[in-house]
C-alpha cells in the first residue's frame, strides 16, 4: 500500500493547518482519517491548535485552590442534600405497629431471637421483644412496618 503523503498533499496539509482549519475539517476535506492528518502534521512538526503548547499552565497554588473550590462545592451540595433529608417531617404514630402488642423489654434482657424494634423518645428504650422474624432483627409485623415499597423478602 502506498502511502497518501506525497509532497503536493504534504503542501496542502501545511496550508490548511496554517489557516487555522481543526484537524477533523482538514481530514474530511482530504480524504483521510483525523488522526492520520493530526500524525502526518507532528511528524511535519506543524503546531496545530491540538499542539499549542504555549498556554501557560497553572501553578501549583493555582492547582490547589481550584481542588479547595470544588471540595467546597461538594461539601455544600452535600450539606444542602442533608438539610433537604433532615426537613421531611415523620409521623411517629404511623411507627407504630398495632399488630403486635411488645413486651417492652430492656436492652439487658433480650434474648438472642428476640425483636429489636425500639420503643420510647426518650432513653432508656425499651424493645419489642416477640420472637423475631427467620434471618431479620425484627419479628414478622415490625419488619412489615420497616420495609420501603417495593422490597421484598
């Protein structure tokens, strides 16, 4: 296969990078693939806009007060994410279960399958105490009441 690079298309490519033409315009007006005009012009040694090296780069200091500004915005998205959590008002009767009646016992005297759904606003919490539901802290309507929509188990 021989190569598309003669000194008359070479010309060309010189031309149209010095016109200031992207790389994806002068290969869709040659014929050929971006990256094969963008490899032809390094080895040319043209400094097209992808090779511009003059921009000044930052500083270190510059570098870490841009990492300082976006650390600060994503502690504020997630401090404003919190806010909106802590704002939803819970009625805490819907918490409570009717279909169970808790033996209210304290965190001492539960037993190993005993349910851990906690009751009272203020400590010392008592717990519900009824045997717990197979493989869950929770007996079966305490565990019914956790539940988001759309689990299941």
């Amino acid at each position: 296969m021989t190569s598309p690079w003669t000194d008359e298309f070479s010309g060309r490519l010189v031309a149209l990078v010095g016109g200031g033409f992207s790389f994806s315009q002068i290969a869709s007006q040659m014929g050929v693939t971006r990256n094969a005009a963008i490899g032809r012009a390094h080895r040319l040694g043209l400094n097209g806009k992808i090779y511009d090296y003059s921009r000044r780069r930052k500083t270190p200091a510059e570098l870490e007060a841009t990492k300082r500004d976006k650390e600060a915005r994503r502690r504020e998205r997630r401090r404003t994410q919190r806010a909106r959590i802590v704002m939803v008002k819970v009625n805490l009767e819907a918490l409570r279960c009717v279909e169970v009646e808790p033996l209210h016992k304290s965190l001492a005297d539960l037993g190993r399958n005993d349910c851990r759904y906690p009751y009272g606003d203020n400590a010392p919490y008592t717990f519900c105490g009824q045997p717990q539901r197979e493989g869950h802290s929770y007996c079966g309507p305490h565990f019914a009441l956790t539940l988001r929509r759309g689990w299941g188990s």
